[in-house]
C-alpha cells in the first residue's frame, strides 16, 4: 500500500510536471510540423502533376505527328497502277527500281509488298534490317477491311513500326469503289537514331525502360504502351525529363528543424532521468524484483543513492547466502535419494532371478535342461550383483584417492588385440560387425602404463557401445603420437547415439541416458565416471563426439611413455520351477527386464496359467485394451516410454474391475503408500517371493470370479 501511495505523489513531482508540459510542446510543434510538411508536400505533387500531364500530352501529340506522315505517305502510293501490275505480275525488278527511293527519301527503314492472298513477294530494306516476311498473318484479314493499318512488331533487330495499306488502281483514290488488289507495308526500326530524332524535337529522354536512366528527385516520366496487330502489349517507350518542380530542399529543411527538436528533447529526457527518474526506478526493481543489476547501479550514483544501494547489496549477499545453503541441502537431498533408489532398483533385479530360480531348483522333477538354464541365470546375476558392488567399491576408492596407478611395462598390441577378441567373442549380435584398426606407425618395444586399468577402460567403453548399438559396426582404433607423448584410441558405433543436451553429464556418476530408440537400461552409470577417472590416472583426457540417431565416437588418450593381460568380463542369462494353481486363465505382464520377465512368466506357467508380455506402458495398455481375455496385469512400476504408475492410470480409464498388482523394485515406505493411495489392487517386491505370488494371484482372482 506504501509504495502506491508513493507511486501517486509520484504524479504530482515537479518532475512529473516537467515531463508533462515538455509533451504538450513537443505535441504542438509536431502538429505544426506535420500541417506545414502536408502543405508543402500536397503543392509539390500539384506542380508534378501539371507538369506530368503536359508531358504527356507532348508526348502523345510528337508521337502521333510522327506516325501522321508515314500513314499519309503508303496511302498517296497504294492507288497505282503499276503497283497494281506488280502484284500481280510479281515484276521484281520494277519493285526495286521504282519503290527503292522511297527508303531513301523518307527515311524508310523497310518495304515489302504481298499479294491479295498474303503471299509474300518482294521487299526492300535498309541494312538495319535483315529479317524478312515479318508480317503477321493475321493483319491480312484486317488490312482488307480497314483498307490501312498501323501496328508494332517485335524482330530479331529489334521492335519496328509498321504501315499497311490495301493497293488499288488510279481510278480509285479514296479506295471505295474497287476492292484490294494486293497489300504494302512500310516499316521503321525503332533504334538508337529513331530516339535521338524524337529527343531533339521534344526535348526529352526517350528509350524502352526507365531503369536506363540516371534518374533523381526532379525527374518525370511518361510512359507510352505500344501494341502488336493484335493489341497484345509489346513493350513501352519510356519518355523522361528534368522539370524545375523539387521538394527535396523544402522536405530536408523541415526535417533538419525536426532532428534539432527531437535532439533537444533526448537530451532533456536522458538528463532528466539520470537525475531523477532513474533512481527512483531502481529502487522500485530492488524492491519488487530483487534486481541485482539495479544494486550496482544505484552504487554507481553519487549522493544518498550509493549509501541506499550498498544497503540493498548487503541484504541481498545475506539472502543470497540462505538461498545457496538451502539448495545445497535440497541436492543432497535428492542425489541420495536418487542413489538410493538407483541402486535398490540395480541391486533387486539379479537379486530377484537368483532367489527365484534358486527358489524353482528345489523342484524334484525339474528336467537336466531346465536345470542348466536356471543355475546359468543365477551364475550371471550372481556376477552382474558382484559388478554392481564393484563398481560401487571402485567409486568410493577413487573418491577417497585410494587407488594408485601400477605402471608396468605392457606390450600395447597384445592389450588392444586380447580386448578386440573378448569384444568379437561376447558379441551375441550377428548384425553388428566388430572392427579393429592398427596404427599406421608400428611402434616396437613396451609402454609403461597401467594395463589393468587401460583394459578396463577399454571394456567399459566397447561394452557401452555394443549395450546401444542394434546393428551396423563398432571400431577400435589407436594411434601413437610420438609429437605429443600420447597414445589416441577411439571406439566409433553406429549406435542410437546421445542426446545433445545429455553429453555434458555423460561422465558423471549415476549417469544413465534414456532414449526412445532403447527399451531398457541396466546397470549404475558408474562405467563411465570410472572410466574417465583412470584415462586422468593415466595422463590423458577422455571426450565424447554423438548424433543421436546416427551413433558415438568415444575418443581418450593416455601417456605414451616406452620401455600384458586382460581380464574380460562374463556374460549373463536366465530360468525357473513348478506347481498348480490356475485354469489357463491370461495374465499381462508388463516388465522391460526379459529375465525378471522370464522368472515370472515361468511361476504363473507352472501353476497352469497363460502369460503375455508387454515391454513398456504403453504396449501394456494397448494390450489390456484391445484383449479382453486378460484376466490379471502384473505391472512393473519402473518401464520406460510410460511408467507403471501412468500405465495404472491410462487403464483405469476404461476398465475399472481388471485386479492390478504393482512390481517394484524400490520397497521404500513412501514408494508402498504411493501404490496403495492410486489404487493398485495389491503389490509384490523384488526379488519376488514365489510363495507370495501364488497367494496374491490365488486371492485376486478368486475375488475377480466371485464378482
């Protein structure tokens, strides 16, 4: 309420009044501006156009002066005899002897005569004009009417004006009382000499386009359309001339009073805000925003304005303070629990598969294959929970600076080539090729470095590339740079590439990238954080190129200094045991990881029930849409493209009564009543309880069938 009231006393500042009187003159002076700017603007354009218009009428009347006499001369020569004799007869050497002055004489560029069935039959012409039998067609028809005829055409030298007349006996001057005996046409180029004749008379530029012009403010145009025998458009003869009418002096002398206005005005303005206004405003910022930037300002004004400034810095350094200790807080806060779900829900999936094929091993009539699967399942969740703990343990190592780097003399080649052959050999996709390429420069001898942890690397980086490549190629490829002490390597995939906005955080810890071209993620995101840390050990740098779409070159470099033995890591699979519950009704399962997928489809098989599987949210409610023999849905709460919580969601939309059951590898408190308080119809954890199953399946759809 303060600081409106201020904001009205505000108004009444002899500021505000200033401001006020200095824009009811600056209203005035444009309006009187703009009367006498319209005024003398409104008597330049009458004066253009007084003298446009009587262009143009001398234009017209030069023009039609012009055309009067040649129209005038083919008429007196087309009621002759012999002429008439000459048509007929086609006597060529008459034509030329007695019709060939007239190109002299008068100026005539072309003449040509034809016979009353449009046949041509002789011509003469000046050199200006090679082309012959130029005359349209269509003008004979007409010619024979009107008995004259004047008209344009366009040659290969250039546009002429034509004459034509119907030729007649002596007897018949006015061509009235006998009808055609043949026709003859005059031409004349309209040239460069044709122009300069008609200039001289009006006193005028003349030519076919006004961009040949040199043309400024004063200058007038009139523009003459000429037409072809059948009225179409041809081109313009373009007259231009310089009058004495401008108003550039008048229209650079007002706004050269306005410029000297406005800058007396900005003047003003700037100096009264400096002075004023602004100090005033910047407080209002400080207050209502919390702008930082209005702060220095206000120190940078002399007087109690500084003093005001430096007491809003100090206020803002407090909260600033706070603000940055709550979001410390709020962080920590997150990562754990980020950490801590990551890693339940990392360490649950082998955990599950190892308790629930253990769990089906007990069955006596399990069959020897069978048998193999599930211990093959257990063996590599086993191993993939020892990697998980590993890496774990590895991280908090490297943070607590534990590990060291054990420099031994390695031969490169074999270390490079024994991880190119584990890659070849656990590469299960026949689609994917796995290349290596060897250095151009073969380097002889041992290099000190790490082996173990060059290997690792190395594995790490081949590995993720193989996790996210479906098909096309992986290469490793190193190169010595003996200019810089380095060893080079990259690894370049064809793979589903990372997002632009992910690769800054690509090395970071828990760091794993989702993407609509991959279904499912596994593992900590720790590869890559460890990996970066011992290339550092190393005395390299490690760098990341990605298109997503396209694929990833991973490049790092170690040091290179002269004077063996990899260990590959193994791979994973999965199985399952037996009872008798169900009468083959239909269960969805909707589960992204295929071994939990495979664990659970082998339970609800072995007590006689049918199952389906959906590998995201989305297929999942697709499914439960469109089959109506589903009778149960066993929901994974953690899928990608749609989770399980929005799965729940989407299906309650249209079927109310199907039983729901929640699987979740988190088990946190709030993860449990966040399940309970949506409305699935019962849950069960990972790693899954066989027993527990049973008894939940049994009971829904007991229920389901008593309903």
């Amino acid at each position: 309420m303060k600081f409106i009231e201020k904001r009205k006393e505000l108004k009444t500042t002899t500021y505000s009044k200033v401001v006020q009187l200095l824009i009811i003159v600056s209203i005035g002076f444009l309006i009187l501006f703009s009367i006498l700017y319209y005024h003398s603007y409104q008597q330049y354009k009458l004066m253009t156009k007084i003298s446009t218009s009587q262009f143009e009428k001398e234009a017209n009347a030069l023009v039609e002066l012009n055309s009067e006499g040649y129209s005038s001369l083919i008429n007196e020569i087309t009621f002759w005899d012999e002429l008439v004799n000459f048509i007929e007869k086609k006597d060529i050497s008459w034509f030329d002897n007695s019709l060939a002055y007239l190109v002299d004489t008068n100026k005539i560029d072309y003449i040509d005569g034809y016979s009353l069935k449009g046949e041509f039959v002789s011509k003469v012409a000046t050199s200006k004009i090679k082309s012959i039998n130029f005359i349209p067609k269509s003008v004979f028809e007409k010619l024979y009417k009107d008995k004259s005829i004047h008209f344009y055409v366009k040659i290969s030298e250039g546009i002429v004006e034509v004459y034509g007349a119907t030729v007649h006996p002596s007897q018949d001057p006015f061509k009235n009382k006998t009808s055609p005996r043949g026709y003859l046409f005059m031409a004349k180029l309209l040239d460069d000499t044709y122009f300069v004749n008609l200039e001289k008379v009006i006193g005028s530029k003349i030519d076919y386009s006004t961009k040949k012009f040199e043309t400024n403010s004063k200058t007038i145009f009139f523009n003459k359309l000429i037409y072809d025998v059948n009225g179409n458009e041809i081109t313009s003869l373009t007259f231009a001339r310089e009058t004495a009418v401008s108003f550039s002096k008048t229209r650079n002398l007002l706004f050269l009073l306005l410029a000297g206005f406005i800058i007396c005005m900005i003047i003003f303005f700037i100096y009264a805000k400096k002075w004023g206004q602004k100090p005033i405003q910047l407080i209002k910022e400080v207050l209502e925003d919390g702008n930082t930037d209005a702060i220095v300002a206000l120190k940078k004004i002399r007087g109690e304005f500084r003093y005001i400034g430096k007491l809003f810095e100090e206020n803002n350094n407090q909260k600033n303070q706070l603000n940055i200790a709550k979001f410390k807080a709020e962080e920590s806060d997150k990562l754990k629990s980020s950490f801590l779900m990551n890693l339940s829900h990392e360490i649950r999936t082998p955990m599950n598969a190892i308790n629930g094929f253990s769990d089906l091993l007990l069955n006596q009539d399990i069959k020897e294959e069978d048998k193999n699967e599930y211990i093959r399942i257990i063996q590599a969740s086993g191993k993939n929970l020892i990697d998980i703990i590993d890496d774990l343990v590895e991280m908090s190592k490297i943070d607590s600076n534990l590990i060291k780097p054990n420099l031994t003399s390695i031969n490169i080649k074999t270390i490079v080539e024994s991880v190119y052959n584990a890659i070849s050999i656990t590469n299960e996709k026949d689609n994917i090729e796995v290349r290596l390429v060897h250095p151009n420069d073969n380097i002889e001898g041992n290099i000190i470095t790490d082996g173990v942890k060059l290997n690792q690397v190395l594995i790490n980086i081949l590995n993720n590339s193989l996790k996210f490549t479906n098909e096309g190629f992986i290469i490793l490829e190193y190169q010595f740079d003996t200019i810089n002490n380095l060893i080079l390597f990259s690894v370049k995939d064809s793979g589903i590439g990372i997002p632009l906005e992910s690769q800054s955080k690509i090395f970071n810890r828990f760091t794993k990238v989702a993407s609509s071209y991959t279904t499912s993620i596994d593992g900590l995101g720790l590869g890559l954080a460890i990996s970066k840390s011992y290339v550092e050990m190393l005395g390299g740098t490690i760098s990341l190129q990605s298109q997503e779409g396209v694929g990833s070159t991973f490049t790092f470099s170690i040091a290179l200094k002269f004077e063996d033995k990899i260990q590959l890591k193994p791979v994973i699979t999965s199985q399952n045991v037996i009872i008798d519950l169900g009468n083959e009704e239909l269960i969805l399962v909707a589960e992204d990881d295929s071994i939990n997928f495979k664990l659970i489809e082998k339970l609800l098989n072995n007590i006689n029930f049918n199952v389906i599987r959906a590998k995201d949210g989305n297929e999942a409610v697709e499914l439960a849409k469109n089959n109506s023999e589903i009778d149960l849905i066993f929901m994974d709460i953690k899928m990608p493209n749609l989770d399980g919580y929005g799965a729940f969601e989407k299906i309650r939309e249209f079927n109310k009564d199907i039983p729901i059951i929640a699987q979740t590898s988190y088990s946190f408190p709030e993860e449990i009543e966040k399940i309970k308080k949506l409305g699935f119809n019962d849950f069960i954890s990972k790693p899954l309880d066989k027993e527990k199953l049973y008894t939940i399946v049994n009971k829904l759809l007991k229920n389901k069938n008593l309903d």
